[in-house]
C-alpha cells in the first residue's frame, strides 16, 4: 500500500497516482491533497496524526516549499512503514510517533539513478529548456530533465514505487538509495507546563495552535489531561467550559475539549473555534485553571 | 465494498481509511466528504440518491452532530446493502430506497465489544484524560478510550469493517451488534399537490428546496412529472420556461428541468440557479402551471 | 484500469462509481473532479498533460455543457488508451499527445444499445417524465429513460464500462459503437513567435494563459526553450527573473520558469503568479528578451 499526502490540490496527484501505476500494483489510498500550502509545520502534525492508524505501508509526502533547490529528496523508514518525501522535516515527527529511534534508519534517494519518468507519447511536450544541459545522469536529451518544479510526479513517485516494491528490511541494497548522515529535523512546538510537568497537575499551558482542522476546531500543543477533572478553564483570558463532547454545549456556544489526537481544541458546538476565539495556526494560547470553588 | 461518506473534510477520512484497512481488505470507495456540515438531512438525500447506484455494499455514513453523546451507533440491512452510522436518521431514507421493509433490519453496535482503535506507535500519544475513568469495557488505560470527538475512526469505521467481513444475512450473529428497538427516523418533506395527488395532474406544488448540489441547481421536493406536457410554469411567481436539458435556454438563463434524481430543479444553465431563484436548501417553493393558451 | 476525470464536485461522481462497479472490475483512479466548470478548453488542457503518465487504461471524460441535447457521445482510442467523453472536442488534444493519427480511431456511442441503468430500488424514484414517451429504444417504461441532464451517470460510465471490459483492439465490433465520420475538433491555441519559429530563437512571442492551476501559476502556451540562456524577461511590459526554480527568487517575489509541462509560467515563490501579473486564463501574454548586455 502507497499513501499519498500532498498540498497540491488538483490535478496534479493525478500525475503522481499515474506513475505509480505504471510502475508497482501498489493499493493507492489518498490521505490529503490539500494540507496548508507549503506549510512543512502543518502536514507534519497531521502526517504524524493520522498514518499511525495505517497498516504498515510506504507514506509518499510531497509538501515541499524548496522543489529544484539542493535539498534532498529522503526515505525514512520507521519500523514497519517507509516514508518518501523531501529533507524538510516534514516526515520527521511522524517517523518518531511510529517507531523508536533505534528502529528508524534515513536514506537520501540518488535521484539521477531513478529511472526517468516518461510520458506516452510522441514527443510533442516542449518540455526540458532551462537547465537542459547540466549533468542529467544520462536522461534523454531530447525529454529533457526531471522538472525543476513537479519532484512528485519526476522523482518521489518513482522512489516511493521503488521503495515499496523492496522488501522495507533491505533498503540499504537498493541502488536508488544511500545512507543518510543527517536529516533536517522538524520539532512541532511543545507547550510550557506551570507549576508541574505533568499536565494532570498543571495550572497553567502556555502553548500555540499547532493547526486549525476543517471544522474551524483550533488544535492546541496542550496535552488533553490538562483538562482532567475541570469543569471550565481559562483560555486567552476568558472563561469557557470544558466539555467531554461538542454537545456538552449549546449549538454555537464555545468549549475546550480534547481532541481525537489527545490534545486540547478550543471549538464551537457545530461552528467554528477559530473565529469564535480569533485563532489561527501558530497563535499563542494560554490557558488557565479557574478556581472552581 | 465499503464506501465511505462524510461531511469531514480532510484530512480525518484518511484516518478511518487507515482504520479500515488495518481490518478488512474491502475496496474502499468514497461517495464525498464534503456533505453540508453537520447537516443530516442533506446527507440523506444525497445517499438516498446515490447509493442504489452501487452494487450490494457496506455504506459507512458519519454526518454525526451528536458525536460523543449517548445517541447510538446503529447497522442498518436494506436487501442486499448495510449501512453503518449515527442513529439520528441519516440512514434511514436511502434503507426505504434500497429496500421494502419487510427487508430491512436494524441493530445498535454495541461499541464496548469493538476491538479497540490502537495507533502505532509507542505510548507518546496524550490521549485518554476527559472521561478516561468511566467504564471503558476493558480497554487498555495507558491509551484511553475512544475518542469523544472522533467516532467515524473509533467506532464507525471498526464497525463498518466488522460487518462488511460478515455474511448480510448474519448480523444478528455478531457479537458487536444487539437488534435495535426503535432507531431516530427521518423523512424528507412531500410537497402538498393540487388538486390531484398525482403529480403530472395536478396544477399547483408547495414543496421546498431539499438541497442545492454544487452546479448551483436548486433541487426541490416536487417530482418531475408536474412539468410534463407543460412548456412553461410559474416558480414562486415568476414564470420560467421548462426544458428537458439545459440546453433549452440559453447560456446564463433560467430554467425549470427534472434532474437526475427526477425531482424539478430550478437551473440555470452554464450557471447558477440558487443565486438567479434566490433559493437555499429550507426554502420554500411554490410551482404553478400557466395557461399556455 | 479507468481513470475519471469531470467537473462534477462532490457528490455526482459517486454515482457513476457506483455504475462502473456495477459492470466491471476494473481499478478505478480519479484524475480530477473540480475541473473549471464547464470548460471544456481547460480540462483539455489537463487531461493532455496528465493523461500520458498513466499505464494504458480507460479514460472516462465529463465535462459536457452539452448534456441532453444532439451532441454525441464518443469513444477515440489512441494507442493502447481509451478515451470515453462527449463530442466536444475535450478529448482529443490527449489523444494527439498519447498517439499519432495512423493509431487514433473514433466512435459513435449508440447510446441505446448501452444497458439502460437501474438503481436498485423499489420504483420509488420519480424518474421519467419530460421526455419520456420518446423512443427509448426498449427501456423500462416504469423506470423512465436515461436522465437529460446526468450522462456521466447513465450513458459515459456505462460506456467506459464496456469499452474497458473489451479488448481495446476489436472497438470495431463492440455494437455499442460505431466508427465516427468526424468528431468536434479542439485545438489549444498556439502563440506567435518572432522573428523565428524556434521558441529557443525567438525573441519575442505572443501568447496567452491556458489555465491557472491552483498555485495560482499562469500557465502559458509559449514553450519553455523561450526562457534558455536568459536571466530576465519582459512579461507584458515589465522585467521579470528567469528562474529553474520558485526558489531562485526570494519568497512572495515573481519570477518566470518553465512548468512540470515544458510551458513558461509567471509564478510567485510561494505565492500567486495569477494576483501578481493581474492574469487570468484566456488572457493575451507578450514576452520579450530584455538585452542583459
């Protein structure tokens, strides 16, 4: 199985999902298109969020703000699971939820060694021009380069249909990898914890929004059992209820909970928290315990 | 076959997708992720409308506002297909499409017999915290319970591929399902017809706009036999011309047609008919016939 | 394999899912469903571009301004691709780009000879009505006829179904079609190059933006070579950088580079090429090489 994870909107996975099929029988299952544009931070909270519900699989990532600079094109393997994508950070956090250091190893992919993708066809793409006659690893002159702008379709699709179709344990032996010394590390923000460590006994986070989701649920870096056994919280100075569910309040009324990801949200029973508490992705928040007594 | 339908967005559909595949080998097929949020009639229009379409499958539905608090998780059989989701309705209009009731059967999951929705990983999850002390049918405490917020991957999804890899015609069988008593119905609006009951013979329909689709086409209640033999009806006072395509009229003009799902829709072609009717889903329509004469 | 490929949005794809699972096994992989409504100029675009990184397959193609009047429904092999869609011209700058005219064939969809499509059901649906009492040719007169205005759903997919499930080589005999004498044709347009015909001798050309992709990146017709050896250009009046990639400016800064698809493009390093130069699809491009002496 490949998973796509991708913040290129349309059409352009289609590119990437036909090179995949020309080369490996691989099952595709999409997991997002539309991750924040170029936001490295955002797709890697919610890479790490979501692939650990996946059988082991190989992760094809492509959010990548440096495409045709000299930045790596990477394999992680991380127990199990293989991830694809560029040397941003991005697959980082994910790599780490999904297995211990001492069972995840790094590869650089030798782009110039991947079998250049071709499209059928009779020559007609005016493709190549700009940077046609630097060292092309042999291509053919007359396609031209991978493109300096499209990695997903020209480079990590084909190592992604590389990797998979290897056996994960023996990734070293692949011609199209080497090892990698160092990977640029991606740490999402962790939040201060007053007076103790351990949120349970924690009276005060101070955190940020690491994302904001669809339902405008603003998701916070405060781990969920800062809420344990609260009735409400202060939140950026104001008082809101805690809420073991949306519909623990009334429809349009706010509430802090805790997410499916174990982490404090500040939303709105079916509205949205971002706007209810003038949010957005990489806010400061500070919440508070509220003397109950 | 499983197909998935939700208002989620993404990227948390790709978290029952990995759910799903961790427990069934099932083609997965989405019908949509973006139903109008949070809104469950419209999901079950679009359900009735579509899943009959498909061959005999498992239709796991999440469009769920009451997530988290005690409505129940339900299964129902309608003839050959199974649908999974909340128990608030949505369900229910695409089972009486699919099947007469003499041929459908309702069951409520029993979610503390589910096996339990475990990420890879090792332990760093924050999970658990709100809730994480009520009777929690056994699950493994350093992980927590299921999600209150997030049940299309905690139970929906776990329920879906429990059923799917069981024989239809064995349900009552399945230890993670108890026959439901009575389950939240949910009828979409008639319109009121005059004189006649029978659409093609009546003059006057008061119906509503059940749904409007993403071309903009003000989808209303009234069935598409009121427009038969008629070249011309009045909408809400204005007298539009009825075409059997959009073609009839012109780029940019009004016009009265049976859509695919045979109801009358009030379009505008190569446009929008919601913006140039004044129309949203709830409205009020009222359809006359004029004297062509 | 079928690919799918509409301007649909979200739900009515579904339900052409829904009828191809119905009638064959094939693997099914969306190209795209948020073409530019009803633009049949843009997906032609996209479709050429994208179409040739796919093994052989079946192409089902809707995007049909077109629906429910006389147009036709065709099939044009090209190669050891199928292509399935109206007769709009949509299909056919793909099929140059996958085969030359001595391996391209049409074919008229006899639209009645196709299996009339039934939901599953108990007659509930209010199908039928305008039209009805048409020549059907044989179909269920309780049911209704094809629907006027979704022929993804009830002539293309079963169309694709069967043109898939026969050997791509013996069209010829399948009585669901016959050759076609001629077809609509399209051709995307082609800009002025001066003083020479060799993009990479020009000095100057004359073009215009095919599409905007969702980046926001204008996407000319003037080939790529037209940007070799320069390190600016003029772009309807103003000096530009030439980079081989977004990150040869500085983020938020324009530059000119040539696309995944050979062509130039005005982008924006990590922005809108589109809000940038003011441009939008259909509009007149004049570059010119600006003296770097």
């Amino acid at each position: 199985m490949i998973t796509i994870a991708t913040d290129f909107g349309s059409p352009y996975p289609a590119a990437m999902k036909g090179v995949l099929c020309q080369r490996t029988d691989a099952r595709l299952v999409d997991v997002a298109h539309d991750f924040p544009r170029q936001d490295v931070r955002a797709a890697a909270f919610w890479l790490r969020e979501v692939l650990p519900y996946f059988p082991p699989a190989t992760h094809l990532v492509v959010v990548d703000p440096g495409v045709g600079t000299d930045r790596n094109a990477i394999v992680v393997r991380a127990g199990d699971h293989v991830l694809v994508g560029p040397d941003n950070g991005v697959l980082l956090p994910a790599a780490r939820r999904l297995a211990p250091a001492d069972d995840r190893e790094g590869y650089v992919i030798e782009e110039t060694r991947l079998e250049s993708v071709e499209p059928t066809g009779t020559g007609t793409t005016p493709r190549a021009a700009l940077g046609s006659d630097d060292d092309d690893g042999g291509r053919d002159r007359d396609r031209g380069p991978a493109s300096n702008t499209f990695h997903g379709r020209d480079v990590f699709a084909p190592a992604a249909a590389a990797v998979h179709d290897a056996d994960h344990e023996t990734l070293a032996e692949l011609s199209v990898l080497r090892p990698a010394e160092a990977s640029v590390d991606l740490t999402l923000p962790e939040p201060t914890l007053e007076p103790a460590d351990s949120p349970a006994d924690a009276d005060r986070a101070v955190g940020e929004v690491l994302v904001v989701d669809d339902f405008g649920n603003a998701i916070t870096n405060v781990p969920g059992p800062f809420l344990a056994d609260r009735d409400r919280i202060e939140a950026n100075g104001e008082v809101v209820p805690v809420g073991e569910t949306f519909a623990a309040v009334g429809v349009g009324e706010r509430l802090a909970t805790v997410g499916s990801h174990g982490y404090v949200e500040l939303d709105v029973n079916q509205g949205r928290g971002d706007d209810a508490f003038g949010l957005s992705a990489g806010d400061r928040v500070v919440l508070e315990r509220v003397d109950d007594g």
